[in-house]
C-alpha cells in the first residue's frame, strides 16, 4: 500500500504531507484547502446588471464571478445597492411592482431570465435568509423545515422526520429544537429563529444561500453562532453574506466585494481587500473614513 500511496502523492502533488516517523517514513494524505480564492468554479456569473425601482436606477453595470464553495461578502454603505444585486441573483427582484431589471446573471451556465426557466425553482436553488428573521411564526419548528418538502410532494412521515432532523443539524439547530419540534417557531430566540430560516433553506434543493445582514438582530453569541455556521456549510454551498460589519466581512468571506452609488467599485480577495484596496475609495471605506 505504502507505494501506492506515495506514487499518488507524486503525481497529485498537493494534499499529501510528509511525516517522519522514528523507522520510516510515510505520506498522509491531508485535508485539500477547500477551493482557494482564485481557483474555484464560478457558480454564478452577473454580467451588466442594472436594475431600477421605477425611474431610480439602483444598479449600474455590475459585472462579478460568485465562486463555488466560496462565501462572497458584499460590503458598502447604506442605499448603495447591496440587496437589490443579491435579489436579483434569486430573481425576487422582479417582485417589486415598478422594478426594472437589464443584463444577465448565469447560474452553473444557464441564464436565469432563460425563456424556460422557472423563478421558483431558481429561489429553491438560490436561497435567502434576511436581516430580520422570517419564519412562520406560528408554524412549529418542524413544519417550518418541512414545508418546502411538502411543497415538492414528500408526503412519507418517515422521510419527513429524516429530511428535518437533517435540516436541523446542517444548520447547527437540533440539539437545540430536538424536544420541542412542536412548538412554534416563533417563540424561539432571534438567533435559533434564523438558523431555523437557514434550516428551511437547506431543506429543499439549495445550492447557494443569499444572507442579507443575516447577524444585525442578533446578540454576540448568536452572531459567533451563525459564522461558525457559515464556515460549516462553505464546504458544500455557495454563499453571499451582505454586511455592515468589516470584522465580520473578512472573518466570514474569501472574496469582498465593494459597492458605491450603485455601481461595484472593487472585488478582490478578502485579505487582499483588506490589508492592500487597489482603489482609494475602498481604502476610506473600509478603515471607516465614509459610509
Ligand atoms: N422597494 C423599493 N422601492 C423603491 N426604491 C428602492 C426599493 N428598495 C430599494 N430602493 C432604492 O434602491 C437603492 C438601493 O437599495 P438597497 O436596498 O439595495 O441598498 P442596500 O445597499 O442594501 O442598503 P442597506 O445597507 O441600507 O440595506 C436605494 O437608493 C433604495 O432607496
Ligand atoms: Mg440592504
């Protein structure tokens, strides 16, 4: 076994570490780096966006890659689009009677505005939490995670109890919930109630989770929660996390993506954005000079 393995060390070159032992010496294989900024597979693709609110326009030409497996942070001051982009990567914002919308936005290829394309089966792919938490308040905790599955025609109580439970610990809830999955959602603190809105996102196809101002209701402890979460569910979804908080931007996100007036000024890697901004705008930003 041991050439084997050192042989397929060799030739994938990376992930394998060398460990000396007091009589031999053997590869392990370690944990990949979980797709580094730069190399991941673009997941969603916006070209040209621009969208309007009547005669306001809110976006102007915004173009940027959403990597996979990656947690994308959109900062920028109040009013300066933020939203209305992640509303537009989930088609909600053509639900705003008046709203205007131009430009693509391509998810694993296919154009969401596509002619066949269905709104509703995109917003169950491309999921949303928001700034205030929104369950149904008074639904119970189960049949807040179970609604979207019945919705898609899981009917089997067996299946149903599997799925939420499974729900409910992706999103770092169960052990919480497991004894009171009867009680209404909306007698649980701000902090379960948005992982329970996390829960029920995760509950149904969800590739990618729009997170808007998802901890700015919430106390430290469930804010810590929430990013220790979004570390957990990086490894298997796509994740945008707007936000007004810059520690929270460069502890949660490997890529920042900076907007003014509407338009995107900057987009980088995290760390890059942080320590060394291209533009002087971002730079004033970030160290809290505007906005
Ligand atoms: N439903 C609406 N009707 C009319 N104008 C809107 C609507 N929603 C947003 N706007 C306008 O569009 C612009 C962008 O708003 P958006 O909510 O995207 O900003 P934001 O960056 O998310 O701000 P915040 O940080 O305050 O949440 C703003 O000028 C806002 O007033
Ligand atoms: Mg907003």
């Amino acid at each position: 076994m041991g050439p084997v393995i050192d042989e397929l060390a060799e030739k994938k070159g990376k992930g394998m570490e060398k460990v000396e032992t007091k009589d031999k010496t053997r590869k392990i294989e370690v944990a990949p780096r979980m797709v580094p900024p730069g190399e991941g597979r673009p997941k969603i693709k916006a070209q040209g966006v621009c969208a309007w609110f009547g005669a306001k326009q809110a976006l102007h030409d915004v173009s940027l890659a959403i990597h996979e497996k990656e947690v994308t942070a959109i900062i920028g001051p109040s009013g300066c689009g933020k939203s209305t982009l992640i509303r537009c990567f989930n088609r909600m914002h053509e639900t705003v009677p008046a709203s205007r919308f131009s430009g693509d936005i391509v998810l694993d290829g296919e154009n969401i505005f596509g002619p066949k394309i269905d709104p509703v089966a995109v917003r169950r792919r491309v999921g949303m939490v928001f700034q205030k938490p929104t369950p149904f308040p008074t639904l119970s905790i189960y049949d807040n995670v179970a609604v979207g599955l019945r919705l898609n025609g899981m009917r089997d109580k067996k299946r149903l109890d599997q799925a939420v439970e499974k729900s409910l610990r992706k999103a770092a809830l169960w052990e919480e919930v497991r004894d009171s999955l009867l009680k209404a959602g909306g007698a649980l603190s701000g902090g379960q109630q948005q992982r329970l809105c996390i829960a029920r996102a995760l509950a149904v196809d969800l590739e990618v989770l729009l997170m808007d101002e998802p901890c700015s209701a919430l106390d430290p402890i469930s804010t810590t929660k929430i990013e220790e979460l979004i570390h957990e569910l990086r490894q298997n979804y796509t994740i945008i996390i707007v936000t007004h908080n810059m520690q929270q931007a460069a502890r949660v996100s490997q890529r920042t993506a900076f907007m003014l007036n509407g338009k995107l000024i900057e987009y980088d890697a995290t760390d890059k954005m942080f320590t060394n901004p291209e533009n002087k705008l971002t730079e004033d930003y970030i160290t809290g000079r505007f906005g």
